[in-house]
C-alpha cells in the first residue's frame, strides 16, 4: 500500500502473505489530514486513488457521524440509504447491529455489507454492534474476523469496546451477550464508562430498552443497562432490532425527563433513546409510548452534527427528506474560583 499526503506514492507500506484479509497499520499520520492512497498487488496498482482523513488535533472542533442499523440485506433501500451518507461525508459511521443478513455467514459478508458499501468504506470508517443475525453463524466469528475494530476490554474482543473522537466518547455493546451483575462486558462498561471526561457520551447496540414496534422494548436491557447510563450521564443511546425509527424523549429512571421545548432541550438531565433500524431491511409498522417523542416506519439513516456544548440530530429518509431533528445545548462548566491575590 502507498499513501501520501500530496501524492499517494510518499510512504510505502507492505504487508506480507497470501491471503484474502490483511491489516496495513499506517504511523506518523497527521491530525485534520486529507491522505491519498492506493493498493498494490505484486507490484502493480489495484484500482484508483482513494483517500481517508485524519482527526482533528483540536478535541474541540466540530464534527459528523452517521448511524443505522438492520440494514446488511443487499437491497435496493439499503444502497440508497448507503448514497445518502456518502452524500452527507461523515468523519465516521456506527452500525448497530444485523450488519449482516441472514445469518452472518461467510458467504453474505461481501455482497451484503463490503459491496454496497464500497464507496464509504474505502475512506470512511465504520464502527459496527453485532446484531441477532450477525451471530447466527458461529457466534458472529466470520464478521468479526472481516472488520478491523478495537478490543481496548479485558478479554481482548472486538464484541464491545470503546473510543473517543473530538469531545465525545463512543461505547459498542454487544447485546447478544451478558450484560447482568457480575459479567465481565457489564464490569467493563461500568469502568469504562467511569474514566470517560467526554463532553459527550453516546453507547450503540442492537436490542432497544425502549421500542414501540414489533418486538417491543427488551425490560432486560432496561433493567440491566439504564441505570448504568443514568449514573454516567450518557447523553444518547442508540439501537434497533425493529425496523423502524423512533426517538424518545429524555429518560431517566424509566421516567420522562422534560427539559425544554421538545425538540430542543437545554441541559437535559436524562438520555434519548433512538431507534434507528431503518437501513434495508424490510420495515415493520412504528408505534407509540409514553416515552414516544417521534417515531415512523421509514428507511433512513440518522446524522449527528457536535460542536462544542450543542448538538444537532437529524434523521433523513433514503430520498434525501427530512424525517426528525432535535438538538442539545449544554450549559459551560462554571468557571473555577481563582484564589484570593495577597
């Protein structure tokens, strides 16, 4: 692989061995820099130029990701849910869950995920959760042995884990898995969570804690997780499992928190749960709760714009419309009392 910051041929990297999966680990890059690079094959070129970018140096700088789910299906919706994102250049993608139908198998990873994402992932990154399909073929191995992701917990997996971009923090859950008392994801997500100083914390999985549609809100998850997140201060969770897409208003203890005009919320003391399942999979008919801010059966992605103390939420419909916003503003920390001068 050659990669530059001028011309893709600066720097050379080459990773040995036969095979079909590789990891090139590429040093001294950067911060807020647009790279070039290009693969190579016994010497010769494969392809175009593609290009990837950095981080910002300053943690403090504003930035996009994208989020959805249920959506590794090889449909027409989830190619054009695909174009949508690619039009809005997120600095990175997460998926929360079922990244891959029906099964997770070997045989479903390139033309359900690798494929009609081609043109994302050549340049953006993509922070996957496993889903309930994901994991139907040897627990998820063969997806997990696809992706490159971190494995920054105590069992060295990449099934949950954790990082931070700009002035937030990000935390992946694998919901297949024990999340109860005493289990060893549960424990690391309590810790994790605890050394974070983000301004912003948001955690992604796949079964939802709160949900109105076909399989329901998971009183497990809820029981399990939310009071983590209460604890923390998390400021947006989100999941999927039913194909549709729905926002709550800000919870906390199982209650409605209101804070603010709904959409807009200031200083909100609790954390919205969305439903974003709306990716390429066939759709299941939304519902409403108690909890319901907003909810609708459409295929979608959903976008987040950080800048600073506010936050923009934007969900967008696979024609490009508007489907849902909503926004946080976060008060400055008051400023530290300087001593006396003598």
């Amino acid at each position: 692989m050659e990669y530059g910051v001028a011309d893709a041929s600066d720097d050379r990297v080459e990773e040995p061995g036969a095979g079909t999966e590789h990891v090139v680990v590429l040093s001294n890059l950067l911060a807020g820099t647009r790279y070039k690079y290009r693969l190579l094959l016994d010497g010769g070129v494969v392809g175009q130029d593609r290009t990837f970018s950095t981080a910002p140096a300053d943690p403090s700088a504003p930035f996009r990701f994208a989020v959805l789910a249920d959506c590794g299906s090889g449909s027409r919706h989830q190619a054009r849910v695909g174009s949508r994102i690619l039009a809005s250049d997120p600095a990175f993608v997460l998926i929360a869950g079922d990244v891959v139908y029906d099964s997770g198998a070997p045989e479903e990873i390139d033309p359900h995920y690798f494929e009609p994402y081609e043109d994302l992932v050549e340049r953006i990154p993509f922070y996957p959760a496993l889903g309930n399909h994901d994991v139907r073929t040897q627990g998820g191995r063969p997806l997990l042995d696809a992706l490159y992701l971190p494995s920054n917990n105590s069992e060295g997996t990449e099934r949950y884990y954790s990082f931070d971009y700009g002035a937030a923090h990000f935390v992946a859950l694998d919901s297949n898995a024990s999340v109860t008392p005493g289990s060893l994801q549960r424990q690391w997500l309590e810790a994790d969570l605890t050394q974070s100083s983000a301004t912003w914390k948001f955690v992604y999985f796949h079964a939802s804690p709160y949900s109105s549609s076909a399989h329901g809100s998971s009183l497990a998850l809820r029981e399990a997780l939310c009071p983590i997140f209460d604890a923390h201060h998390v400021d947006m969770v989100f999941t999927a499992h039913d194909h549709d897409y729905e926002r709550t208003y800000p919870m906390m203890s199982e209650q409605v928190v209101q804070a603010g005009e709904e959409p807009d919320y200031t200083d909100p003391q609790g954390t919205v749960y969305v439903v974003t399942g709306g990716g390429g999979r066939s759709l299941y008919a939304s519902g409403k709760s108690f909890f319901t801010a907003f909810s609708e059966s459409s295929y979608h992605f959903v976008r987040v714009d950080v800048d600073g103390l506010e936050l923009r939420l934007e969900a967008i419909r696979e024609d490009g419309s508007p489907l849902d916003h909503m926004s946080i503003r976060k008060s400055p920390p008051p400023a530290s009392l300087e001593p006396a001068g003598r």
